[in-house]
C-alpha cells in the first residue's frame, strides 16, 4: 500500500493533463463519449495500461478524436521509444495540426534533437500561422525561438539570428514578453558568429530577466576572453560558478539549447589560472 | 457442510473464476509503457534491484549521471573504441534505454535503431556495439530519491547519428 501511495504521489502531476472541455461535442455523440473518456484516462498514472487502454478506447470511439492520439503518443516519447510515440503523434497532428504541430516540432528536438523534421514541422506551422507561433510544452520557449535555434544547429547562423530576433519582437509587441532564455540564445548565435560586441550586448539585456542565471555570467565571460579582459572573463566565471548551485538549468527530461553545466565553468576558470 | 453453504461456497469460486477470467484478458499493453522484463539471455541474474515491482522513470526522481548529465557526453565520447565517419551511409538515431538501480550500477540495456524518418532500421553492428558498450561503462550514476528513499529508475540516452558520425549525446 505504501508503494503504492509514492507512486501516486510521484506520478500525480500526471493526472492533470488532458482537463478539458467535452461540452464541446454535441451529447451523446461518439466525440464527446471519446472526450469523457479521456478524462477518465487521464486520472490514471501517465503509460499505464489503464490510461493508455481508455485513450485506445477514446481514439477507438472517435478516431478524429485529436487529443486522445497525442496523449497515447506522450509515454513512448518521455520513455524513449520514438517510433510508437511518431505513429500516435502524427495521427493527431494530421486531425489538428494547427494545435498539435508545434508540439510535435518541439518534441522533436528538445528530445530526439531531430533538427531536420523539427524545422520541417516549423515551417509548416509558420505557413499556417500568422504572427506568434505558441510555446514549447513546457511554456518556456515561443516556438519561433527554437525554430530559430534549428537553423543555427544547421548552421545558418543569420537566419537563426533573424529568427530569434522575430520571436523578441513578436513577445514584445503581442503581450507574451520576452522569453526567459531568449536574449542568451541571441548573445550565443552571435557569438557564435564571432561578433562578441553584439553577443556581449543581448547578454547584457538578458541579465535583469533573470539575475542569478549562472549560464550568462559564464557566456559573458567568453566575451571577455575573445576580447582578451581576463581579469573581466575570470570574474565573470567565478560569479557563473558561485551561482550555479542554487540556479543552474535543471530539466527533467532534456538537455536544453545552450545549457552550461559546472564542469564548462570550471574548465574555463582552469584554462585561465593556467595561463597565467 | 450443509446445502447453504455448499452454494455459499460454489457462487464463492465462480465469482473469483469470472473475476479472473476477466483480469486475465490479454492486454496489449504492458503495465507500465517502457518496462524492460528480466531477459535471461541477455541480463545479468545478479543485478541487485531494491524494487523489482517499482522501477520508475528517471525523470521522477531525478536520476543523473555526474554534473547533472554534463558528464555523460565526455564520458561517453572518451569509452567509445571505434573512429567516427566509417560508414558513412549511416544516418539516424540509435536510442540505448536501462535501468539504473539503486546502488547506481546498470543493466537491462536496450537498443532501439531509428533511421532519420524515425522508422526501424539496422545500423552497422560495430556503431551499435561501440555505443553500447560505451554507455554500459558509465559509472558515475547519481541515484535518483523520493522523499529521501532511493529507486531503481529507467534512463535512456539518445545518440543522433549522420554519415557515421555522432553528432549529439542526449539524455
């Protein structure tokens, strides 16, 4: 019974997906059984047989029953497997695409880094979109920026940066705001690019969005390095350091774009004290 | 035994009969989505489990390998025996899934070979082996806890492959 109650607890966030609406569909229509259904689903533990049995069930009622093809689809991916989990989402991407494509983009590269089919899906969700393109799963990124950061990944540096510089803008003109790592992923496309006085100012901007963020200090020192400000590079790599306990980037699933990890820190903080 | 009880009895065992017929009907599911089942030909019989009936994703109690996972593509890029680029037909995504037990020691490895369109493919055998037996050296596991009790957890780690070569490490 204890083992139980854990799992329930440690599985519980997963009850609250798929809360929604099936007054929508008209009563006692397949859809709107399928959307109660779902909900039943949903009040099981996330990949379970129960839940994935009620969503079979739910898709099995109502196969344009979108939502129920998406939440079969989240277990494979979240465990690794990405052909099941390819089959299930491109179901319910072909029912609603406009809600489901760019979750399906965001997936493939946040999990599988599967930059090609990701900017594909982009493009495509970009063609039936206009303006703002929604957020990754998460919440943390407008999907404009990871489109962006596809680009870069294939190495078209100024489209990336064009790109990102959009998502920033369209945050700020329609009420979003910008992103919290949006200003870092400019300063490193720039610095990429080798332009450390542009990359040294977004980095700069990205400081009041999230101060104790280690990963700034640490890409900020960079720039004092290319610029050869050791002194300036070295504090900057303490400060990332010192930070990075308490405030490092910490995803549960992912490794994330540009993350840094203490070890990054401390090589560059070495290197210095090296070459000194 | 008297009459009523004697039915008491019969209607006793033919509720539990229905009800395990009922409980036995084959699922095509497993309990959970991703269990990997003991396979005697390929696991070792000695690997310790502190649960066998909870092993849980890592994602839920935080299971790492050293620096948060910054250690992983280091240490993997430093066991892998084979020189990059050698076949360079190869492109796709190979995806290595085991456990993590509570002690931090591995097994119940798993392959999964997907070519770019994320369909079943088979990779040259010497890739797929170099790969593995890079991830089975792995040892600096930190043990993922609920409430301070540490778990046997799932983790799974994704190599990105192109013309040969691998192009990224992701847990």
């Amino acid at each position: 019974m204890r083992n139980i109650l854990i799992l329930f607890v440690l599985l519980g966030f997963q009850f609250l997906d798929a809360q929604r609406n099936c007054n929508m569909y008209p009563e006692g229509s397949p859809c709107r059984e399928a959307c109660e259904t779902g909900s039943l689903a949903s009040r099981y533990p996330q990949g379970s047989r129960k839940n994935m049995e009620l969503y079979t069930k739910a898709a099995q009622k109502c196969p344009s029953f979108a939502p129920a093809w998406e939440q079969l689809s989240v277990p494979y991916l979240k465990r690794g497997d990405y052909l099941n989990w390819k089959l299930m989402i491109d179901k319910a991407v072909a029912l609603d695409p406009m809600n489901i494509l760019g979750y399906r983009a965001a997936c493939s590269y946040e999990f599988i880094h599967d930059v090609v089919s990701a900017l594909n899906d982009f493009e495509r969700l970009d063609s039936l979109k206009s303006g703002h393109l929604g957020y990754n799963p998460n919440g943390d990124y407008n999907l404009r920026i990871m489109k962006g950061l596809c680009y870069r990944d294939l190495g078209k540096l100024d489209k990336a940066i064009e790109e990102i510089r959009l998502a920033i803008e369209e945050g700020m003109k329609e009420g979003g705001g910008v992103g919290t790592y949006d200003y870092l992923h400019l300063g490193v496309s720039y610095l990429m690019k080798k332009d450390v006085d542009s990359a040294f100012q977004y980095f700069t901007l990205q400081i009041p969005l999230y101060k104790n963020f280690p990963d700034t200090y640490y890409y900020l020192g960079l720039c004092y390095k290319a610029k050869n400000q050791m002194d300036l590079a070295k504090s900057n790599f303490e400060k990332a350091k010192a930070l990075y306990p308490k405030n490092h980037r910490k995803d549960p699933y992912v490794h994330m774009p540009d993350q840094v990890y203490l070890s990054d820190i401390e090589e560059e903080l070495s290197s210095l004290n090296t070459s000194n | 035994m008297n009459r009523n009880y004697r039915i008491q009895f019969i209607l006793f065992f033919s509720i539990i009969a229905i009800a395990s017929c009922k409980t036995s009907e084959k699922s095509s599911f497993p309990e959970k989505i991703g269990d990997i089942d003991f396979d005697p030909l390929v696991d070792r019989k000695d690997f310790y489990l502190c649960d066998p009936s909870q092993i849980v994703q890592y994602y839920n109690i935080g299971t790492t390998y050293s620096d948060e996972h910054g250690g992983l593509e280091n240490d993997i890029l430093k066991n892998l025996q084979m020189k990059q680029g050698k076949n360079k037909s190869e492109s796709g995504f190979i995806t290595i899934r085991f456990v993590v037990n509570c002690k931090g020691e591995t097994d119940r490895f798993r392959v999964y070979e997907l070519d770019q369109s994320l369909q079943k493919k088979k990779f040259e055998t010497e890739l797929v082996n170099s790969i593995l037996t890079a991830v089975k050296k792995l040892d600096k596991w930190k043990v993922g806890a609920n409430k301070n009790e540490i778990m046997d957890s799932y983790f799974r780690i994704t190599f990105k492959i192109v013309n040969g070569e691998i192009k990224s490490i992701r847990p």
